[in-house]
C-alpha cells in the first residue's frame, strides 16, 4: 500500500550521531529524519556489547555547544552513558520533532534526467524543486510513503546491516560444525545474561582483532572467571597496534618503543610489522580494555596467529590452510560490516556505480559533497579521532552551503581536490581504504573554516594556538 507525500526542502536518512547533528543544523529547513529502528543514536544503540565504551575521553566526543556533564572526567564513557548524552542532546535542541521513527527507506529515485559533466558547477544544494523522490516504509504498519526532497543527506554510516561473513571452501561452512556460530552484530543484540550464558564455560573463538574482537575476548574471559571456565581463543591475520585505555598523543617512534615496553606485545606475537603511525592514519588503532593483557597471563585470553584468511569449519571448531586445529564451542565472527554495499543498495543507478572510486573509497569533496552526485551529502563517512566533532563540523559546513552563504568549486576542481587527498592519505598508510582524516584532522578543519569565511584560528591567543589541543569547543560558531 503506498501513498504520494507533499515535497519537502531536506530529507536526512537515519538518526545516529551524523543524522542528528545534521538535523539540528539543518533545523530552519524543517527536515524529515527517517530512522529505521525505534531510537537514535545508530550504531551505538545497535551495535554495542555490554562492555563497549567510547575510545576517547568525553572532552574529545562533544557537540560545540553541548558540553558533557562532568567533561573533565578523564575516564572514557560506556555506550550507555554516550547514548544519554545523545538523547539529551536532541531533547535540548528539540531535535526528535524532525525524527520519524520505525521509517524504513526502501527507495530511492533521482527526477532529473540530467548529470554532471565535469566542466559543470555543481548547482545549488537547493534548487526550488524535488530532485529525489523517496519511498519511506513503516515498520509496523508496513505501508510505503512517497517523498520529494531538494537535498537529500545521507548518514546511514558504514556499520551496522550488512555484516561481512567469510566465504568458506565448499561443503566446509558452518553446517560442519556442531557448536555456535554467530557475527558480532547478533553478539550486540544479546543481553547481559544471555551473553554471559553464551559464553560462560566454552571454548570460543574470537575471528579478529580490531575493537570489538578486542572486546569481546574481553567479555569472553569475564564471563570464564571462576571455576570451569575456559579460554578465549583470538584468531588473528593482520595484526594492529593497540594502546592502553590511559594513552593520549606523542610521536609515533617514541609511542611504539613505549608500547612493546609497556604491553607484552612480543611476548604473544602480537607486535605489528608496520609503524604505528599507518593505524593512527588508517583509523585502525584499538583501545585496549582495562586489564586485557592479565587475563592474557591468566590464560583466558590466548592468540592463534594466522598468515592466511582462508580458514574453515570441522565438526569441532575451526581449520586452517597451514592443516592446524582450533577446538571450539562457539565461533564469533568480528569480521566487521560491509558499508559500501549497505550505501549502494540505497542508492539508484548510475549513482551506485559512481559511489565509491575503483580502489573502494567515496571521493567525497570535504568529506561531505560527492561531486557526480547531485543535490545529496554523506555524513559520517569519514573517521578521525572524534567522529562526533567531525561529523558536527561537516554539518555546519553543510548548513552555510546550502543557506548559499558560500559556493562550491567546479565539478573538475572538486574530483582533482578529492584525487589529490586520497593520494596523500594512500601515501601513509598500506591500510588505506577508507575516508580517515586522523593525521590531518586539523588541517581538514582549516580548510573547511576558510571555505565558511572563518578564521581557521580558533584559539584566543598564539600560546593556545601552539600549545593546547584542539577540541569541539574551538569549533563552536
């Protein structure tokens, strides 16, 4: 059952932290947010463990105008507390009143026939007219209502939806195996007890090694202490560095000497052979949790390195290509999210084709502004040492643009802007294959307040300007 709807000046699609920062900035347009689930706050609602806390201090994770209580608590929050700043957030800005909830888009349709070609301004953000048109599903009642917007912004993020499950030889998949096997994204809808149950008293193996296999192996150990418990096996390609809860900056040489000394990376193999300055730039570092290398030495945390990311199922646990065995109960797969199909499975030919370059990444111009894709924004697709200020700032920069209070350059100009970003950032790092703007940040920044006619200084005094960090706070305007 479908009905046509009255056209709008925004839409903005899905209610994480991108959405909802996009919406308060976006306000004087009365935009529509549709939000697929029952809640904000994207993948910090969805995607969390029980044990999940923000890797940054609160400081570092705040809207410019909206200060955390108690934000000199160096302590980094857990999930729960990040959403309660959230909610409160959009309770303070009224920002729910835009937010349709149980809203699913199921479609999305482009009403101009007429594309970009490279020597072309990239026009008004808005126009005057509807330039998509999009098909909005309710959950519950299941009927689909149809949407015109002049500017369509798009934060749907990278993770969440789609999760990445490993292709295994034939006849040697999970019906092999007699235990549990489940992704990290069906982990995250467990409750306490349910997880803990899951858990407790097996052999489980842990399939990564970035955040939230760290996490879970984590969770994993806790839920074994005691009598009877049972080690957390991590089964580990690509190893990443990963520092101490209690960590903040320094220089990448320095950092690294200071980690192999502090944490027993080379004890269990674990010491990477890159720098550390290639996961700074790459968005790849990992916290680790209070404790984590203890119950290593306990023994509930051990490590099975592997050089290859073919592996498979037997009756008992898991295979790989050098004919070693792993015996599990329960196989978890951290293997992360497939964003990019997540994204292009929204979006209407040609523009799925467009989305993402040859090598993977979205050229996005300011992170925000793909240049063959009319009238629509990203936000949330690049990451940096606090995706929140990131995202907010992009926001802004979005708001003037389409208030016209600046212009974009030409269609040209915007992809050589775009390729020369992404050469740079491939230059530091082999693990570049997304937007991560975590060595540049600054800079990034700078630009975007030249772009809005401000002073890309934002401290009050040259001695600030040198020696204290940047936080949203410098950024509030």
């Amino acid at each position: 059952m479908a009905f046509q709807h009255k056209n709008y000046k925004v839409g903005i699609i899905g209610a994480g932290i991108s959405g909802i920062a996009a919406a308060k900035q976006l306000c004087h347009y009365n935009p529509i947010v549709f939000e697929s689930t029952d809640s904000i706050g994207g993948v910090w609602k969805h995607c969390s463990f029980n044990s999940t806390k923000l890797q940054t201090p609160r400081c570092d994770f705040e809207f410019s105008d909206f200060p955390w209580p108690q934000r000199d608590n160096s302590s980094f929050p857990s999930y729960i507390e990040v959403l309660e700043y959230l909610q409160n957030y959009a309770t303070h800005f009224d920002v729910f009143k835009f937010v349709k909830f149980n809203s699913k888009v199921v479609q999305i349709l482009h009403l101009n026939n007429h594309h970009h070609h490279h020597d072309h301004e990239y026009g008004r953000l808005l126009s005057g007219r509807p330039v998509w048109e999009v098909a909005v599903e309710n959950n519950q009642t299941k009927i689909v209502e149809w949407y015109g917007f002049e500017l369509l912004v798009v934060c749907i993020g990278k993770y969440g939806d789609i999760p990445i499950i490993p292709v295994y030889p034939k006849n040697k998949g999970p019906e092999n195996f007699s235990g549990k096997v489940l992704h990290t994204m069906e982990y995250s809808k467990l409750d306490k007890e349910s997880a803990k149950e899951l858990l407790k008293g097996k052999k489980v193996a842990v399939v990564g090694y970035k955040k939230s296999a760290i996490d879970l192996a984590m969770e994993c150990a806790q839920a074994n202490s005691g009598g009877g418990g049972q080690p957390c096996t991590m089964v580990i390609r690509t190893l990443h560095w990963t520092v101490p809860s209690y960590w903040r900056k320094a220089i990448s040489k320095f950092i690294e000497s200071y980690l192999v000394w502090k944490l027993p990376l080379e004890k269990y193999g674990l010491k990477p052979e890159h720098q550390f300055v290639e996961d700074y730039a790459s968005c790849q570092m990992a916290i680790l949790p209070d404790n984590f290398f203890s119950e290593a030495e306990k023994g509930m945390i051990q490590f099975k390195k592997v050089s290859s990311s073919k592996w498979w199922f037997w009756k008992n646990g898991i295979e790989f290509e050098d004919k070693t065995k792993l015996e599990a109960d329960v196989v978890v797969l951290a293997t992360g999210f497939d964003g990019k199909k997540k994204l292009q499975s929204l979006l209407p030919e040609p523009f799925r084709s467009l989305v993402v370059d040859q090598s993977g990444i979205m050229p996005l111009y300011r992170g925000t502004i793909h240049p063959l894709i009319p009238n629509m924004a990203f936000v949330g697709y690049i990451e940096s040492i606090s995706n929140l200020q990131t995202a907010e700032l992009r926001c802004k920069w979005l708001a003037r643009l389409a208030d016209e209070q600046f212009k974009l350059p030409s269609v040209t100009k915007m992809i050589e802007q775009t390729t020369q970003e992404i050469q740079i950032m491939k230059r530091t790092t082999r693990f570049y294959k997304r937007l991560c703007i975590s060595t540049f940040s600054i800079n990034h920044n700078d630009v975007i307040c030249q772009e809005m006619g401000l002073n890309p200084w934002r401290k009050t005094s040259l001695f600030s300007e040198a020696f204290s960090p940047y936080t949203s706070q410098d950024y509030y305007f």
